[in-house]
C-alpha cells in the first residue's frame, strides 16, 4: 500500500520527492541508530514520505520525548498522519522546524532525522535548509541524513555531501553502503 502511495507522489511530485521507492527497514534502523533517537529529548524528522522512519522513530524514542515531522508534500503528510496518529506531522517545509518547536516549547532540538533529496536541490534550497538545520540544533545535537550511492558523484550531490556540510559542521561522518535498500545507500552524520 505505501509503496504505491508512494509510485503516486514520485508522477505527481517527482521535484521533490527524489526517490522510486520508500526506503528499506535496514536503512531506517541505522539511519535512528546513529541519530541516537532513543536518547533524544526533542527529536525532527524532515520528510517522512510514507513514513518508513517515522515507524523506526516511534519505536525507539523514549515515551515523553518531543517528535515533530515535517513534510512539504500534502498527500504524504496525510498518510503518515493516518498511520501514526501518535506522531505530531506538519504540511510544511523543513525549514520551518524552528516554528513549530518554538510553537511547543522548545528553543531547539537534539537530533534530526533527514529523508530529504538534496541531489534534487538547487544550490540555494540546499544553503537555506542546512543553514536553518544547523540553527534549529541544539549544542552537541546530530544531523543524519543519508545518500544514494551514486549521489557524492552527481554534482550537486558532491558539492551537498563533500563540501557545504563539512564547511558547516566541522566534520562528517559516514555509515557503511547499506546495500540492503533500493538503490544502495550511504548515511551521513554531522553534530553541532
Ligand atoms: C526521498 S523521499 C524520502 C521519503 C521517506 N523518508 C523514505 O525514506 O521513504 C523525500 C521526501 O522529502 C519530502 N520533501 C522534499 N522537500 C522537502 C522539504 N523542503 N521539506 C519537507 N519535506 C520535503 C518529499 O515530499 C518526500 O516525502
């Protein structure tokens, strides 16, 4: 079912969703894993599609931790809505973290979980939400996101995952390929 919700948003939306398919189980594990969202107090997710890490979110988090997933496209936020009533899903864009946090309490947050396409980005779009990544963190809280394997070798992939995170963070580290996933993929970690 959410494979084909999903087929639906890749013709309908195929600028911003940048996958063929949701991502796999291994990936969504390693992907919370090295966001270390069971230790998290204030956790963000940016676009959860279908909700693959949602799901892998929710089961990992602790009871009275914060998770708030923004999503830019509306028929997705819609069915992670649906499927995770217990998730607090907004219809925006990533950018907007800060907002919505503020809105609940919150000055920032611990970790965030990213399901974005930065490939598909232009270099301004790709500036605006790592800058506004990096200011809704709070000190020591961790950025994940991961890539396709072929991503670092596309230009703007390249430029997204070689160059500006580093320039931004410090430093970033790597997972192995998870090649359990279609396509294979990589997950990238930063902390502020
Ligand atoms: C590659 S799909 C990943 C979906 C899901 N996380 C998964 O791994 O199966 C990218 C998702 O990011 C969403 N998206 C794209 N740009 C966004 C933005 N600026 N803010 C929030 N979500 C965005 C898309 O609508 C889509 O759901």
């Amino acid at each position: 079912m959410s494979t084909l919700s999903f087929l639906k948003q890749v013709v309908r939306a195929n600028r911003s969703t940048g996958a063929i398919a949701p991502s796999g189980k291994q990936l969504a594990e390693v992907l919370t894993d090295m966001a270390g969202v069971s230790e998290a107090k204030v956790i963000v997710e940016y676009g959860p599609g279908t909700g693959v890490f949602t799901e892998a979110i929710l089961a990992k988090k602790q009871l009275d931790a914060y998770f708030l997933a923004l999503e830019v496209n509306d028929q997705f936020a819609e069915i992670t809505r649906e499927r995770f009533p217990e998730a607090h899903v907004v219809h925006d864009c990533a950018q907007n973290a800060h907002v919505y946090l503020k809105e609940a309490g919150f000055s920032g947050c611990d970790t965030i979980v990213s399901g974005l396409p930065w490939t598909l980005f232009d270099d301004a779009l790709q500036n605006e939400i790592l800058e506004a990544t990096y200011n809704v963190l709070e000190p020591g809280g961790k950025f994940v996101t991961f890539a396709y394997a072929m991503s670092p070798y596309i230009p703007s992939g390249r430029k997204f995952f070689r160059e500006k995170m580093v320039e931004r963070f410090g430093a970033v580290g790597r997972s192995k390929h998870i090649w359990k996933n279609l396509p294979p993929c990589v997950v990238f970690i930063a902390e502020k």
